[in-house]
C-alpha cells in the first residue's frame, strides 16, 4: 500500500468515525474535513442543540489532536485567549503563560457575545498562525484549526463579526435540524447526550498534517485557475452586492477546492469543486445592498447566479 493510498484510507476512517456520531450530516462532515485539510477556519452558525458543539469535540476526538474551548462572554479579555508574561520573583524574569488559542483544535463558542476586542485577538492567530505578548511572537501548533460557533437568532449582548474577521473564516456552515427517521435515531441511541466522548482517534496530528501537505501538491490547472477568478471576480459586480468577495476569497476557494478534490482521491481540481465549495466559501464574505436584502435576495443566490454566468473551462491540461 503505497502512502496515497494509506492517506485516502484515514481520510474514510475519519468520516465513519464522526458520522457514527454526528448523524445525517455527511455533506457538513466532508466541508468540515476540507477545511481541516486547507488549513482554513470554520464558522458554525446554527440555532442551540443542532450538534454544533459536538461536531467539533468528535473531530478532536478523531484526530488526537490538543483541543481547547472557549466559552466567550462580555467579560471575556483578550489575554484569556492568547496568554499573558507572568513576572516570576524569584528568577526576576517575565515568563510567557500559553492560553488556549496554543492548541491544534480551538473551539470558540458563542465567539459573538465575546466584545470586539477579544474577537480582534483572534485576527493574528487565523491568519498567521501566531500570537504577539508583549512584543514577542509565539507561534502556534501545527496543525491550527479555528471552529467558532454562533447564534443567529440571539441579538442581545452580542456583537457582530466585522467584516475583517469573517473574511479569515474559509467557511461558514449550518447544520440544520435533523430529519425525523436520523431525529428518531439520536433519541434512542445510548450515548445520545454525549456521543463525541465515545469516540476513538483513528489519525494523529503527524498524520494530518502530511495530509494538509499533499493538499498543498494537488494539480490546479490554469484554466481552473482562471476559472476561480472569473467567479470571484463577478461577485464584485453584481447588482445586487454592495462589496464582492475579496482576493482571500480566491485563494480560499482555491485551497478548499484542492482539499475537495484530495477528499476525492484526485491529484488535480476540476471545475465542479469549485461548484460545490462557492457557497460555502464565499457566501459569508459578501455585503448585500439594502435593497436586495429588503427584496429578499441572498448571498447564496448571488453565488448561485455568478456560477450559473459564468463559462465552464471545457479544457484542461496536466
């Protein structure tokens, strides 16, 4: 078995270890994994109960990996999260005390009702995969995956995601309520309440992170390339947006599309990646004008839209 082949096997173990835990929500498993596997940030926004939580505890659980959760709140410092120089009398010496952004699985949860501060401490780490105490930078573990949460239907005491900070999120997901037959199933099944904490990792985070690497490696034609482009592009100019996708946008899709096709035991990106991932990539980076969200027009349909305009590359070359 060559280490291709062993890669496309975790990855399937991967699936069947959260599916056993998250029930009817394959096609959010696999958005969730490519993520992980671009190295790119999740934002979950869903009401309470719909297994937000437990999705991102059973993927700690998968990989093996440190995971650490912060519950945010108005009262939430942004030292809370990146850790804070303690002075030590006795060796008369300022020693750097990690918090738990220092991890390879961070759960934010509810990362709305932490104020704009705090959420601005979160900037460096998702982009740059440090964190800056006091002048000195400390880099994070590899791999780093960022999953926040949030509510959409609560308003009071919350603070809304600028849009610098949702532009640093590869994707945004929602659940959704399960269907009665999968509903059915979770009432009746003995770990019900905690599923995730039954779980066994099947991966370490050596392993993924050669896998994020061979991401990294996956063929992407120019005509795709332009192909990309040409949809990023076109969000700017609709009619219906007041500010399109930005050019980390592109290079999100890009990394996501790569990481979809690796999922798929492909070395090389075809258009119908770039399909699949534009709504979820892209959707949450777009500013609508008032007037098209009085008409009830969405990001989602604009997305949808653009991909429908916009010429297929019928062509590629490796």
């Amino acid at each position: 078995m060559d280490n291709r082949t062993a890669e496309y096997r975790l990855c399937k173990e991967i699936r069947r270890n959260l599916g056993s835990c998250i029930l009817g929500k394959d096609v959010e498993i696999e958005r969730l994994l490519t993520a992980l596997l671009a190295g790119g940030h999740v934002l979950i926004e869903d009401v309470p109960g719909t297994g937000k939580t437990q999705l991102v505890k059973a993927l700690s659980r998968t990989i093996g990996g440190q995971f650490r959760r912060i519950q945010c709140n108005p009262d939430l410092l942004p030292t809370d999260i990146t850790g804070v120089a303690i002075y030590h009398p006795k060796n008369e010496t300022f020693m750097f005390r990690p918090g738990p952004v220092m991890t390879n699985l961070l759960l934010v949860d509810e990362i709305n009702r932490a104020t704009t501060k705090t959420q601005s401490a979160l900037l460096e780490a998702m982009e740059e995969h440090h964190v800056t105490v006091d002048g000195e930078s400390h880099e994070l573990p590899v791999p780093f995956t960022m999953i926040a949460t949030q509510n959409p239907i609560e308003f009071d005491g919350t603070y809304t995601l600028p849009e610098a900070q949702l532009d640093r999120f590869m994707m945004k997901l929602t659940l959704g309520y399960p269907d009665a037959v999968t509903e059915r199933q979770m009432i009746i099944s003995p770990n019900a309440s905690s599923p995730a904490d039954k779980l066994e990792p099947v991966v370490d985070v050596e392993q993924i992170a050669v896998m994020m690497e061979a991401v990294k490696r996956v063929h992407l034609d120019e005509a795709v390339a332009d192909y990309i482009v040409r949809i990023v592009r076109a969000t700017r100019t609709h009619s219906g947006v007041q500010l399109g996708a930005s050019p980390r946008a592109a290079i999100s899709l890009t990394a996501a599309a790569r990481a979809n096709a690796y999922l798929q035991e492909r070395d090389y990106v075809i258009p119908d990646d770039v399909k699949l991932l534009a709504s979820s990539v892209l959707a949450h980076r777009i500013i609508m004008h008032t007037e098209s969200r009085m008409n009830g027009l969405k990001p989602e349909d604009v997305i949808q839209s653009v991909i429908r305009d916009t010429n297929v590359p019928v062509r590629m070359e490796r």
